[in-house]
C-alpha cells in the first residue's frame, strides 16, 4: 500500500466514468489522502446528480487538505512564470495542484503527462 498521495481530478474522475466508488478504490491504496480547492472544484463541478455531489463533498471534507493561501497563489505563479520562460505552457489548474503538492511534499496521482514537466513534482502514474 502506498502510503501518501494528492489526487489529482483526472483519478476521481476516471474512476466515477467506470462506476468505482473513489473512496473505497483510493482507501484500500493510500493511508492519507491529500486535496486541494482546485482538484475539488475540478470534479465536483462535473457532479449531475446532487446526491453523488454531496457523496464525493463529504469525502473530500475528510481528506487532508493543502490550504491555498496566498502564498501558494505566489507559488503557483512562480512556478508557472518559470515554467513558461523554460518554454513549457501548461494549464494553470494543474500548475496549481503542482504548488499544492510541493507544498505538502506528497507525490500527485495522475493520469495527466503535464506533471512530468514540472520540477519538483513526484509523479505517481495513475492506473485503474
């Protein structure tokens, strides 16, 4: 069992398309779990039925959370500045669960390869 991780929206929303509860897919694999605001934001907004959106809400709400204060918006800036002067323009939200990773010093699951181009990111490939 591994014991740490950020979930990045792509695993939440892989395993909901293939009819797996994440709670229990991720329980039986990780100790803790780690979210962020945007990672939340990301699937929930997804959520059609009210009562699998409340479901996932009161998961999320038991997770440990990186707080996104407004030093972390600064590190996710910097780190998006940084990336973009080395030529690698990537999607702000996933720039932002990179600085929320770093942040706690927990690797991200994903399935997304723009995490590969991040420094200081430990990656955990995703596979269902």
């Amino acid at each position: 069992m591994a014991s740490v991780a950020l979930v990045d929206s792509n695993v939440y929303i892989s395993l909901l398309r293939g009819g797996t509860d994440p709670a229990a897919w991720l329980g039986k694999r990780f100790e803790n779990i780690y979210i962020c605001g945007m990672v939340r934001v990301e699937v929930l907004r997804g959520q059609k039925a009210p009562k699998q959106r409340d479901a996932l809400a009161a998961f999320f709400d038991i997770l440990c959370n990186v707080p996104m204060d407004n030093l972390l918006w600064e590190e996710a800036a910097g780190l998006a500045w940084k990336l973009d002067r080395g030529g690698r323009t990537l999607p702000s939200p996933d720039i932002i669960i990179a600085a929320c990773a770093i942040r706690a010093g927990v690797p991200v699951l994903t399935a997304d390869l723009h995490f590969d181009e991040i420094p200081d990111v430990r990656v955990m490939k995703f596979r269902p």
